[in-house]
C-alpha cells in the first residue's frame, strides 16, 4: 500500500490498544450510575503500554465523564 515501515508499526500498535479497550471489563456501581475497572485488568495494562499513557489516570478517566 506505500506505507513506510515504521510507520506500519506505530498503526499497528494503535489497532492492537483498541482491540485491548474492548476487552476491558467495566463493572457497573451503583445502579449503574457509576462504574469501575480492576486496577490487575490485563487489557488495560497492555493498552497503556501501548499507547503510553498512564495506568492510573486512564483507569480514572474511563470511569469518569468530566
């Protein structure tokens, strides 16, 4: 397709981190009014790893709206 290698890898990490969001499991509180995920989810851990980002700012983030 004339993608460049390196390129290549870093759509490949991207498409690996989503497909790693979607096996999270989120645990519903409070009548669903709130939710939370396990700190121990693999999934998470290897989406942020992915991505870069930090473990417990996304697991706040994903839970929350603001």
């Amino acid at each position: 397709v004339g993608v460049k290698e390196s390129h290549q890898m870093t759509i490949f990490r991207i498409i690996a981190a989503i497909l790693h969001l979607g096996n999270l499991e989120i645990q519903g509180e409070r009548d669903g009014e709130a939710c939370s995920v396990s700190s121990e989810d693999e999934h998470l851990s290897s989406f942020c790893s992915l991505l870069g980002v930090e473990h417990s700012q996304m697991q706040h983030w994903l839970c929350h709206r603001k």
